[in-house]
C-alpha cells in the first residue's frame, strides 16, 4: 500500500480464516505508524447497499451531512487516505458511492478484503498480483491458538493427548480452533473424547462424501441411489440440513461447507463443492 504505483490491493481467504483480523490489526497499524493521514474502515454485508456504506464513510471522516460530491470533495482534500473496505461478496461501484481513486486522487488507496479472488480482480478491478490470499494456520500455530485459548486445562497429561487430536481435528481454521476450543474448557475427559468422536466422524463424512460422488459410479441409476444414500446419511449427521417448507431442498452450513472444501481441495485437488 505504500507503494506509489498501487492504488488497489486485495486479501483474499476462506471464510473464518482471519481476514477481518488481519485488516484490524494492518487499520491499527497504520494508525499507530502515522503510514497515512488517515484511515477509514468499512465493514460490508452480503448485500450492502451504496448509502449504509457512504454514511460510513462519511461518518468516520466528521462529516454530518454529505451527499456523493461532497464526500468525494472530502476525500480529494486528504492528501493520502486508506480506505479499508472489508467483506467484499460483488461489485461495488466506486464512483457511485463517492470514492476518487487512481489517476483522479493518487493519495487514496483501497484495501479490499474478500472470500472470492474473483470479485477482487473481476469485480473490483484489483490486478492480482496485489491480491494477497490469507492462508489457513500452520500445525504450530493452530495448536498454540487452541492451547491459550483452553489455558491450563490443557496441561493436564488426561487431557493433553485429546486435546492435541481435537485441535488437529479443526483443520487449522482459526474460527473453527477458537470454537471448540471455548466449548472444551473447563470440561471432562468424557466431553473431550465425545468431542473428538464427532470431529472425526464428522471429517470422515465430508471427505468420504467429498470424494464418494466421483468413485466407482457405473450407472447414472446407481449414482444416483449412491447420492440419494449419502444425503440421508449427512442429513442425520447433521452434516446437511433439510430447507425449511421445501422438502427437496436441502442446505449446507457454512461451516460444515467450508470444511468439506477444504477436506476436498486438499484430498482431492480436482473436485471442489460450491
Ligand atoms: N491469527 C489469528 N490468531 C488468533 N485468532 C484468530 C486469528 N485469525 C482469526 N482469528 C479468530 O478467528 C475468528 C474468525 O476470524 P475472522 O472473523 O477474522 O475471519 P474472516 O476471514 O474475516 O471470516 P469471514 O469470511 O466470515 O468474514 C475470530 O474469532 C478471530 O478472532
Ligand atoms: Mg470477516
């Protein structure tokens, strides 16, 4: 962002990987470094709307009444502004909301955040090699997130041994670590164990239907008899749920979705559910 060539930079991860984190931590530190006049951040919604968003804006900047050429003046007076606009789902038109970027104001710089590399590079325009893809945690640092957030129950040589496969059982997904582990503490062995039963069935499950669909299907008939089965099977595992009024229907929680994704992905780079 300080580069003087780049006006738009992007991070991009799946969701609970650590993006707001990242942007909070990067907003204060810009602000704790003087790296800007100023630093404006937004936090958008799945469907966000031009007006919430200036308000914000706007808002941060001491402004009480606006409309989009006042605010765009307002942002032309600050000689070097960093807009964070975090959560990003589609695109967002940044002349509409009021934003000079670019050739027209060099002193603003975007920071978009996103679970999609697509609607930073499509959408937003963002060149790709300043989009910036937030990784999931190392073995390391999931255990070590997991351990300070159990505290001292983890000491403990009945629970240790557990605990370190509980925490494995999370797929480094810091939202997922940070879970389980407040739902553990302070808890009995007997809990623990439980808990790593269901972790592991429950990762059995998304990696066996992950890969399960594309395995030994010989017939259209009997793929889909195969797909028929795993779906009861999920829906009772609570892996999938039925949609509320529409008996075909079924849903997927997010959670559960992001982890068959990464199951998928990583034991079987060709098949990806979306
Ligand atoms: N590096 C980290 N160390 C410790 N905790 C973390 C870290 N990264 C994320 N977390 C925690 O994990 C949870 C999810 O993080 P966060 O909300 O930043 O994810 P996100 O990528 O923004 O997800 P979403 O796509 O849903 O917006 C939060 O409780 C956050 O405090
Ligand atoms: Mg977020």
């Amino acid at each position: 962002m300080m580069n003087p060539h780049v006006c738009k930079a992007g991070l991009w991860g799946m969701r609970g990987v650590g993006k707001s984190t990242l942007v909070k931590e990067l907003e204060w530190k810009t602000v704790k470094d003087c790296s800007f006049g100023i630093v404006v951040s937004v936090e958008l919604s799945e469907s966000p709307d031009v007006k919430t968003i200036q308000v914000k804006i706007a808002e941060s900047l001491g402004m009480k009444k606006f409309d989009v050429e006042t605010l765009c003046e307002r942002i032309f007076k600050e000689e070097s502004i960093l807009i964070i606009m975090d959560n990003i789902w589609e695109r967002l038109d940044l002349i509409e909301v009021g934003v000079p970027f670019g050739d027209d104001h060099k002193g603003c710089k975007l920071l978009f955040s996103s679970r999609n590399l697509n609607v930073l590079t499509q959408e937003m325009n963002v060149e790709e090699q300043f989009c910036f893809k937030l990784e999931v945690l190392s073995e390391k640092e999931s255990w070590s997130l997991f351990e300070k957030q159990v505290g001292d129950a983890v000491k403990d040589n009945n629970i240790r041994p557990t605990a370190l496969k509980v925490a494995k059982a999370c797929c480094d997904l810091p939202l997922l670590l940070i879970t389980v582990a407040n739902a553990l503490k302070n808890k009995r062995l007997s809990v623990w164990n439980d808990a790593l039963q269901q972790l592991t069935r429950f990762n059995h499950k998304v990696a066996f239907w992950s890969l399960g669909l594309i395995e030994d299907i010989d017939s259209l008939a009997h793929a889909r008899k195969r797909l028929d089965s795993l779906v009861t099977e999920l829906k009772s595992a609570c892996l999938l749920l039925e949609e509320e009024d529409e008996n075909e229907f079924i849903k997927m929680h997010d959670i559960v979705h992001e982890v068959a994704r990464r199951l998928a992905s990583r034991d079987q780079p060709i098949f990806a559910v979306k």
